[in-house]
C-alpha cells in the first residue's frame, strides 16, 4: 500500500513542454473513445494503416465448404500469419487456441443458410461478444435486399450495444438480390452501412472502387470472393490498396489455394508493404515450393 509518509518531493513537471494531442490514425475514427481506438489499433497495423484479415466464418451459412472441412488443420496453423481472424463463436470456442494473440471479428449475426434466402438474420448478445474479447462486430448488411430493413436493424442494434462496450462494428455488404456488383451500388451500400454507424466496412471490390472507398467516411476492407487464381487475388487485393481500401478480409482465396500460408504471406507483402502483384506472386511461389 502506498505510504504517506517519507514521500519523495515531486520536481520533475516539464512545464515547458506542452503536451501532445495526438490524432489517431484510421480514417474517420478519430472521434471514438480509447476502447475502441484500441481494439481499432489492435486490428490494423498503425504503420502502415492496414490489415489482412483472415476470414473463416463460412460456415455459418455454407457448412463445411472447401478448405473448411477441418478447421484445426487447415485454419489453426494460419492464425499466426494473419492480423485478425473473422469466425463464428462456434469456431472460435472448439478451435482457436485461447493463447492466440490475434485480435477477433467475431461473426455477429446469424440467420438463413445457403439453403434457403439469405441475409433474415438476428445478432447475438453483446455480453457473449464481451466474454469472448471480440474487437470487432461483424454484421451483415443486405441493401436492396428483402431483408434490408431487418439486416439494417441488425447493425443499428450492434452499433448500440458495442458502443456501450467499447467494441466497433463491421458492416458486412451482403450483396442484395439482383443488384449489380458495380461501383454505383457499392458505393451505396458502403456509406449506408457508415451512416449508420459502422466503424468498419467490409466490401467486394469493382471497377471504380475508388469512388467506393473515397465515399465512404470510415475505413474499407476488401472481401475476397470466390477463389481465383494466385496472381488475379494478388492484382484484385493491389488495386483495391491503391484505390483506398485499407486492408482484406480474405477466405477463400487464402485457405482454397494450394499452398494457403505462402498465399497469406503473399497478400500481407501487398498490403502492408505496397508490394506489386508480380513480385508478391514471386514470393509466393517461392515460399510455396519451400514447404
Ligand atoms: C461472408 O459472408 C463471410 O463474411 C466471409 O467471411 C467473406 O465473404 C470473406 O470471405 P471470402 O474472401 O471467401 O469471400
């Protein structure tokens, strides 16, 4: 216990130096409380900005897709290589190593399944997202959709309730039925999911990505998609950087290619280090026929 008596003087005030008010380094976060700063900065790396995200949480709508049969040999031994891991509760208490340092997007909502119409989905509790350290709210959000208002309410709950407990939240694009993957709806949906208080967007990218990034108030990371050859996700994820977006959050393309952590690798030297498509896929195949 601190004692009161015998204390040193205290001399060492600096009056002289003004303290410093720093700004914080994400795009439209500046106005957030410390809880989420730093749950934010935990995600993204504060040198570069960016993040590579390693999305798994297919299985909550999907079952047991390609790559994902078994997650303790395909997925536990990528978490390392990865900035954050994206998963279901599910996923994350039977498989995740709890001493992983990795910051969680943990999979939020959850409804329909591939086997019917998706996207009529509820949200969890936000006391379980608390007990499971979440450090970000993944929700999905289906504009244009059927269930547009219903996904809309999803994200104004999560905006709510993280807020209440320091956590941000991810608005996930859902792309609503019959609408055109294209820069005009994207952008749309994009700035509908910030104006309602995402603190994060995940979205596809296109052409024009630019005007998708460049309106969108808070910071974008780009979801991969279905697979696609090495180089093609390696140009896709070059461009959506140069572009604006400030990190991935990729699935299939990392843990469906032939060799995933070489492809992990070979995405973070895009992300983290401007590193042009053709030489990451030169590292790529390099590491690759090293293991
Ligand atoms: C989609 O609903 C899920 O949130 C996936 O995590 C997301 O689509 C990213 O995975 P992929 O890169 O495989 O598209």
């Amino acid at each position: 216990m601190a004692d009161a008596e015998g204390m040193k003087e205290s001399v060492n005030f600096q009056p002289k130096i003004a303290q410093e008010t720093q700004g914080f380094f994400l795009k439209g976060s500046n106005s957030l409380e410390w809880g989420m700063k730093n749950r934010l900065a935990r995600i993204f790396n504060p040198k570069s900005g960016r993040t590579v995200m390693l999305a798994f949480d297919h299985g909550y709508i999907m079952g047991p897709t390609s790559g994902l049969e078994r997650m303790d040999l395909t997925i536990v031994p990528l978490i390392e290589h990865s900035d954050c891991i994206m998963c279901t509760r599910g996923a994350l208490r039977a498989l995740v190593p709890p001493a992983m340092d990795k910051p969680v997007s943990l999979r939020y909502s959850a409804g329909t399944t591939v086997l019917t119409e998706l996207n009529d989905e509820c949200v969890m509790d936000i006391e379980e997202a608390s007990r499971l350290n979440a450090s970000l709210l993944a929700v999905m959000v289906a504009v244009g959709d059927r269930f547009e208002a219903v996904t809309m309410r999803n994200l104004t709950k999560t905006v709510d309730m993280g807020t209440r407990y320091g956590i941000p939240t991810l608005g996930v694009t859902a792309i609503g039925k019959d609408m055109a993957r294209d820069s005009r709806y994207l952008s749309m949906a994009a700035r509908v999911c910030a104006e309602n208080g995402a603190h994060v967007v995940k979205t596809y990218f296109c052409e024009g990505f630019e005007k998708v990034a460049a309106s969108c108030p808070v910071p974008i990371v780009l979801a991969g998609g279905k697979k696609l050859p090495e180089l093609d996700a390696l140009t896709m994820a070059s461009r959506a950087m140069d572009q604006g977006a400030c990190g991935v959050d990729m699935g299939r393309n990392v843990f469906q290619s032939e060799d995933p952590v070489a492809m992990l690798k070979a995405v973070k030297a895009v992300v983290h280090d401007n590193e042009t498509p053709q030489r990451a896929f030169e590292l790529f195949q390099t590491l690759k026929n090293q293991s």
